[in-house]
C-alpha cells in the first residue's frame, strides 16, 4: 500500500485528480469504478477544472458505480444517479452510454446483480477504483461483517451509516435502509485502487484499516491484501497512524526516485 499524506482536503484532491488523469494518459479507454458521498467531491471538482482547461479527456472512458440507495429513483436528489451528475458526468465529455450507476429501482435483484457484474467483466474489469471510507469502515456499502468474499448485492445499512447520511435528507425516516453495492471480492478485483479519507473522524478507522489485522470487521482492511492501492489522507485523518512519520519518509524517497534524483 502507498500511502500519501497531504497537508490539508485540497492538496488530497488534487493528489487523487493527479493519479486519476495519469490513468486516463496511459490508456484513455480506462474502466473507471467511481464513489460517491462527501471525499470524492474535491476531486470530481478538480477533474471537472481540468476537463474545461482541456487537460484531461473523458471520451472513451467508461464508468461504473460503486453503490446505489434501493428504492431511489435516478432523479431523486439524494439518488447516486442524480449525484454523479450533477457532481462530474454532465461538466465532462463523458459519454452517457458508458457510465452505469445500479438502479435503485430494479424488480429482479439477484439477476440484476449477476448482470452488473458482467458487464464489468465484459469491459475488462476494472482499471482505477476510487473509494472513501466510512466511520465503521466500510467501503462502498459494505457494512462491518461483510464477506471479504461478498459480490455486488443488496445490502441492509447499519444505524450509524443512516445516522451518518440522514444529514443529506430532510429528516431520518426519508434515508433509504437498502441499498445495492458492490462486494469486497468485486472491489479486490480492480487492477488499482485508490481509496481517499480526509478529516479527524476518520483517523481512528484509519489507523484500523492500514495497521490493524485484516477483519470482516473492518471491510476496507481487506485492502492490505491487494496488490496495487494508493491511500492519500490528509493530515486530520493520518493522526493516528503509529507509524505516519514512515509514511512520509517513504513517500518522500518515492517522490525523489521519481525526480530522477537517487
């Protein structure tokens, strides 16, 4: 795992902007697996600045999403549908055809789900995952005692997580207690992952994620198995990382190496 410890919210969107139009450079077809709630919007506002500075070119890219609130139709302001396009996909050449968020409303969900997963095997599977992380440590919607083996399904959320997201509704009863997501085994498969996590609340689970024993518990731990993530946290959310100063020092000599300087 690499991890990139930024000094503040801005300097880790633009980090995660950077890894994300480095991508596009190297193979501008790239599946993309994107995320939704409040630490991606930094980025999905650089990348958008960087669209209309023709600095980056979406075109032939292809998008998947992580997650949907079931029961949700698209255009329901709180609906991911609703908020990918408002946040990236209506600023950007990205073609509708090629983006694919679940549908809140499907009838057949066991099929649908298989079928989800298809297409993104059909596509090649996916090139750059972005992720956030949740205060119980879930990634996508996968909430604490998922399988690490788990495909992309239905999901109860917990109380917290609806705790957490009443803030986006007009009150608690309106948050949707279902949602589809998909798994752990399908957010390993991504051939990169780039997991984002800023701020003080999120500096325990962190800590957990990074250098605490791998747990269903705590679903994004999954990660230290995988091959190829790039972690970028601001400072408020690395607090509490024991070994942060080695993170840094790390980061530093991979900086330099990549400088040409040793």
């Amino acid at each position: 795992m690499r991890i990139i410890i930024t000094k503040d919210y801005d300097e880790l969107s633009s980090k995660a902007a950077d890894f994300i139009a480095a991508q596009l450079d190297e193979k501008p077809s790239s599946i993309l697996c994107l995320a939704t709630g409040s630490t991606p919007l930094g980025t999905y506002k650089e990348l958008v600045s960087r669209y209309k500075e023709k600095k980056i070119d979406f075109s032939k890219v292809s998008t998947f999403n992580l997650d949907e609130y079931y029961g949700l139709a698209d255009e329901h302001p709180q609906s991911y549908h609703y908020f990918m396009n408002e946040n990236l996909f209506k600023h950007i050449n990205l073609k509708k055809s090629n983006s694919m968020v679940p549908d809140g409303k499907v009838k057949n969900i066991k099929k649908y789900c298989f079928e989800y997963e298809w297409e993104i095997k059909q596509k090649g599977g996916i090139d750059l995952q972005l992720l956030g992380l949740g205060r119980d440590g879930h990634i996508g919607f996968n909430e604490p005692g998922s399988s690490l083996g788990s495909r992309t399904r239905l999901k109860t959320l917990t109380k917290e997580t609806v705790e957490d997201n009443a803030r986006f509704f007009e009150k608690k009863e309106d948050v949707p207690v279902y949602v589809l997501t998909m798994g752990v085994g399908t957010i390993m498969e991504a051939k990169k992952v780039l997991l984002l996590v800023s701020g003080e609340g999120k500096a325990k689970v962190l800590s957990n994620v990074v250098e605490g024993p791998v747990t269903s518990m705590v679903p994004a731990s999954a990660l230290q198995l995988h091959p190829n993530v790039i972690l970028i946290a601001d400072l408020a959310a690395a607090s509490r990382l024991a070994r942060k100063d080695y993170y840094i020092y790390v980061e530093e000599m991979q900086q330099r190496y990549e400088r040409g300087e040793i």
